[in-house]
C-alpha cells in the first residue's frame, strides 16, 4: 500500500465519524493546551525576571564595604588584578537630594558609577549620551535620566528634547546628557526621580566623601562566581584584617566593626530559575496523566473502531491486504487523531496564554514592576507537543491496530 | 502454464470446536479449466461457503492440496496468501460488501491499492470494469449507499475485475436480488465467461446455475457431478418408490 493511499483511507475513514473523532480527542487538546499555557506563561515570567535583573545579572557581585575609610579606586582596581576572575569593577554611590526645573520639584535619587554601568546592566540609551571618561576625569555636573523620571519632571516632553536641558540638584545645576529607558525596575513608582551620574560628581558633590563604600563587579564569562565571590572575601579578610560577613546589615556608622560583604543576584535567579522549574514539573506530570487518560480514549475509540469495522477489515484482507496495510492504517489513523489532538490543544493553549497571562500576573504581582507580563510562545514546546502526540497516538493505536490484523478474514466477512 | 486454473486434490477441511470435530468438506476433488463458468449448488450446511474460502485463498485446507495456476497454497503465509488473492483473485459476495463511506471509483480501485498497480493506471482499469459490468457513469462518483441493490452488485463485480484476476469465485450473487435483476447480473457473468474469465459460482438455486457450463452439487462436504447427483436422485426416488409399494401392500 503506498502511503498517499494510506493517507487517503485514514482520513477518509477519520472524516466518516468527525463527531466521534472529535470528542475522542478532546483529553488530548486539554493536555497539550494546558502545557503550552503555562509553559508560555513561564517562559514570560522568566523573561521578565532577567530584564528585571539585567542579562548579566548571573555575572555581577556586588561588594559593600563598612568601616573603611579611604578605600580609593587604585584599592578597587588591585582586587581586579589579584583576584582571579573579574572583567572589571565599578564603584558605585548612592546619592539624594532634592530634583527641580522651572516648573516641578521632585525627590531624586542618584546612582554615581561610571560609564560600564551601561554595558553591565540591561538599560538601554534612548536620547543623548552616556557619561564618559572625561566627565568622570573632571566631575562633571552631568545627569542621566530615565524615561520614568523624564515623565515625572517633564511631563509629556519627549526624551530627546529633554537632553541639554537644565535642572537643579541639591545646590548645583546639572546638565541632561542622555536618557534611558529604566536605572532599576521601581523607577515608575512614586515620585522619586532616579538618575545617574558620574562617580565623582556623586560622591563630593551629594554625599561629601570620596572613599568607595560600594563596588559593582563584572565577572568573566564562563567563570564560575561562587569561587570568585569567595576568593574576594579571602583576598579582602586578609588584606584589611575584616570580619566577614555575608549580610548586609553589617554595614553601619563610625562605631561598627569593619566588616564586608560579598553578595550576587545569582542565587536570586537561581532561587526563581528553580520554583519555576518546580512548577514546569508539576504541570508536565499533570499534562502527562491528562495525555494518558486521552490516549486510553483514544485506545478505546480505536477498539470499537476495530469491533465495528470487522466486516471492512474482512473484505480489505479478501482484496489482498497484508497484516502490515491493516495496522498501519489503524495506527495512522490513531496517530492522525493524536496529532489534530495536538494541534488545536496548541493553538488553544496559546489562546489560553494571552487569556490567562494577565490575572496571573496581577495574582503573582509581577504587572506592578511596570512592563506587563506577556506570555513567550516557544517553537520547541510546540514540536514537543507535537511529537508527544505523535508517540502517544503510536503507543495507545498499537494495541487495536494489531487486533485489527489479527482478525481472520473469513470470520470477519461473517461478522453481522 | 498450469493445465487448470483452480485444481483442488482430495481436499479435507475439518473444524475443532469444543463440541469435537466437525468435517465441513471430505475428500472434495475440483477441476476447473481456463475460460470455464463453473457453478457449484448445495444446499445450506453443505460445505459450499467453506469450500469458496479454501478456493479463495482465504482458508486452507485441514488436508489435500490446492493449486491456484499451478501453485499450491496449502503452505502460503497470511501474506502470501493476502497478495495472491490481491493480484489472481476477485470476489463477490452475496452482501455486495462496498465500503459506503466511498464512491464507486474508490470502490472499484480498492484491491488495486494493495497492489503494484501505478496510481496513473487505476482510474483507467475501474473505468473500463465499470464499461464491462454496464454502469452509467453518472453513477461512478455516487457513494455506494445511494445505489440500488443490482447496482451494488455491478460495482461488486467491477471491482472483482478491476485486477483482472485468473479467477472470480461469487457467493451467492443473486441472493439478495430480485429475480428480474438476479437476470441481468447472471447475463453479466454469461458475458464474462463468453470473454475467458474462469467463473465460480457457489449457489443453492438451480436457475442460476442454469447459467453456467457445469454445475457441480456439494452435499454433506463431498462433491458430485450431475450425472452423478442425477443417479443418486433416481436411486433415492426409487428407493422411496419401493417403501410406498411395501407400505400400500401391507
């Protein structure tokens, strides 16, 4: 039998009872769409988690220093050459003060660091310029903001005109050298307006001390960073005689010990990296029992498929069909309903997605942080669920396709 | 080249149940040359439809041999006995046996499916058994549950050409038909033997095999020619003659 005549038998056969076919199919659908759902759902929350985070942040460890006075940016750059490790270091210092133009005031807060700020995190420039090494070099009196904060000052005026604009900080006036799209995932919250400027500028200017209280450290690719987190707080303890600590609330005024810590978002990521593969194995055992209870119908439809189609089966073998040409009929055919099964369990689990994606993220809190959570429709979940399918219709057509075959033909064509 | 089409030595078909053994056909011995309309009547329970399934490939024999154009099919496979059947054989059956999801063509083309037949080919080979059995062609994309009862067992018989087998065996053809449509069906089989096809006929009406070149009788699984059964029915009257004297003298 060749297989353009299988394929027209099987359909031929699956079309005469499309009710049937149709209710048959239906554990399948609910199995396939209920995986592509929530997998579509997870796979938006992790994105989601890695712009909130950054797409390096699996890569950055942050080092709070407390008690120590006159830690310079040659001590910073000595932790880059002896530890083992690190692409570079950047110092970090955070910075208040009160934010106005002609017309608004606002509470700001400043984040002083320096120009590979950008490249460590996420943020992207929208207007203008970064702050460069010339600015830094000579403190210039110049501010990054974000588009929240442009909309908070500067109402609807767009990025781009806002850049070369004027505003007062704290006593000084500064210069908008560029916007970008968010300096942290909060900043569309109240009123606060954040912004960046160089790490100079920041430390004499707003918060009167040049010593580095705060590093941001980018590790090399590939490089493991608990082993650098470690070899930081070694080099550290045994360079400044410290207490090490992991918490951050060791930091303190004059009176506290002098003590360190060594931390990263990685195990933030990894923590959620992991509830979230929990929660992918939960739905894909719950999937799994609904594929199975779908696939013992199918099995089943297949069966008094077999019992009512005996006469059919008897004159197929007397017109000189082989064993083979029967099973592999039936097997199509069970394969063929598994497959339609997958299909439109596919195209309503992404319905499902787009429909679902909005009160589980309010339900999950993750529509607050600003961008709403969309759900990620990925190609290799839906050739899973397609192949899935496929095996699921092999599997549970086996059994009736081969009783099928078995059937004598002669008591077959006697069969009333 | 095989001297007969179907020959048939000594066949034995016995039957185990749990009620013991049952011999359905006892020592049947058939000869059937090329071109010959063969019909063989018996009564029911006689061992006709077990004996158009050993011919037909569809059983084999408990003993004895069958040959099939000189080849015997007592050790063929299921498989073996499917393609041969597929490539040598046409059938039909007294319930005509269409698949009513499908159209006359699609009913006709069906054994060339399992065969090597090219697709390009089949369509031709159904129209010309669809010519030869006298279907209007309206009728040839019509599903066959819209045809009537002689019009089924013309697709029936379209499609046991279709492969141009080297034997056709019917099972009571006109059973199921009324007797001015049983006419025209059997004229078709007249027609085809006219033509060379070797035609066997199972059967328990005597008009029918008035259609045929010979009739064989199947009584009690054996077989006997007509001169035979002739001789048993004269001996049998004669026999009851002599009781009816013996009573009436008495």
């Amino acid at each position: 039998m060749k297989p353009s005549d299988l394929v027209h038998e099987t359909w031929s056969a699956l079309s005469a009872n499309r009710g049937r076919s149709a209710l048959t199919i239906l554990g399948i659908v609910i199995g396939i769409a209920a995986v592509i759902t929530m997998n579509s759902i997870i796979a938006g929350i992790s994105v989601q988690q890695s712009q909130m985070f950054g797409a390096n942040a699996a890569r950055l460890v942050a080092i709070r220093l407390s008690g120590i006075d006159n830690f310079t940016v040659d001590d910073m750059n000595e932790i880059a050459q002896s530890v083992p490790g690190y692409d570079y270091l950047i110092p970090t210092v955070q910075g208040t003060g009160n934010i106005s133009t002609n017309t608004k005031k606002a509470s700001a807060d400043v984040t002083g660091t320096d120009p590979r700020y950008l490249s460590a995190h996420s943020t992207k420039l929208v207007a203008g310029d970064f702050f460069d090494e010339r600015d830094m070099e000579e403190a210039d009196r110049v501010l990054i903001m974000d588009e929240p904060g442009v909309k908070k000052l500067f109402g609807k005026k767009p990025p781009t005109e806002v850049v070369g604009e004027s505003v007062h900080l704290g006593n000084d006036e500064y210069l908008i050298k560029g916007v970008v799209d968010k300096v942290n995932s909060w900043s569309t919250w109240g009123d606060t307006v954040y912004c960046m400027a160089p790490y100079p500028t920041v430390s004499i200017r707003l918060t009167g001390t040049t010593s580095i209280k705060q590093m941001e450290c980018m590790t090399s690719e590939g490089s493991d960073i608990d082993t650098v987190m470690a070899a930081t707080k070694q080099y550290l303890n045994e360079h400044y005689h410290l207490a090490s600590s992991d918490e951050e609330d060791g930091s303190g005024g004059g009176g506290s010990p002098r003590s360190v810590s060594v931390t990263s978002d990685k195990s933030i990521l990894d923590q959620v990296n992991q509830s979230m593969a929990s929660f992918q194995a939960i739905m894909v055992i719950v999937s799994g029992i609904s594929l199975l209870v779908g696939g013992i119908g199918i099995m089943n439809m297949m069966l008094t498929n077999v019992t009512e189609r005996i006469r059919e089966i008897g004159l197929r073998k007397a017109l000189g069909a082989k064993r083979f040409d029967i099973t592999s009929q039936f097997i199509l055919e069970s394969v063929c309903l598994c497959i339609a099964g997958g299909i439109i369990g596919v195209i309503l689990g992404i319905g499902g997605a787009y429909v679902l994606v909005g009160p589980m993220g309010e339900s999950m809190g993750m529509s607050s942080t600003g961008d709403p959570l969309t759900p990620v429709i990925d190609g290799a979940s839906i050739l899973n669920a397609v192949l899935v399918c496929t095996v699921t219709g092999l599997i549970f057509g086996w059994y009736p396709a081969r009783s099928a075959a078995r059937l004598d033909p002669v008591e077959s064509l006697n069969h009333q | 080249m095989a001297k007969y089409v179907l020959d048939a030595q000594n066949v034995h078909r016995i039957y185990e149940s749990a009620a013991g053994y049952t011999a359905a056909l006892r020592g049947v011995t058939l000869q059937v040359p090329k071109g010959e309309f063969l019909c063989v009547m018996g009564p029911s329970g006689s061992g006709k439809s077990t004996l158009m399934n050993i011919l037909g490939g569809l059983d084999r024999p408990t003993s004895g041999t069958y040959k099939l154009e000189g080849l015997l099919m007592n050790d063929l496979t299921d498989d073996e006995l499917a393609e041969i059947r597929g490539q040598r054989l046409g059938f039909v059956f007294q319930r005509y046996n269409l698949l009513e999801r499908a159209t006359v063509m699609r009913n006709v083309m069906m054994p060339l499916i399992y065969t090597d037949v090219p697709k390009s080919e089949r369509e031709g080979r159904a129209y010309k058994a669809l010519r030869v059995v006298g279907l209007p062609e309206e009728y040839y994309d019509h599903r066959s549950n819209e045809l009537s009862g002689g019009q089924m067992q013309r697709v029936a018989i379209a499609r046991a050409l279709v492969n141009n087998p080297a034997l056709i065996l019917a099972d009571e053809p006109t059973g199921a038909l009324d007797s001015a449509t049983s006419e025209l069906v059997m004229n078709l089989f007249a027609n085809l033997a006219e033509q060379g096809k070797t035609i066997v006929i199972i059967t328990h009406d005597p008009e029918t095999c008035a259609w045929g070149d010979r009739t064989v009788h199947i009584r009690d699984g054996r077989l006997f020619s007509d001169e035979e059964e002739r001789a048993l029915v004269e001996a049998a009257l004669k026999s009851n003659a002599g009781v009816q004297a013996r009573r009436g003298n008495t």
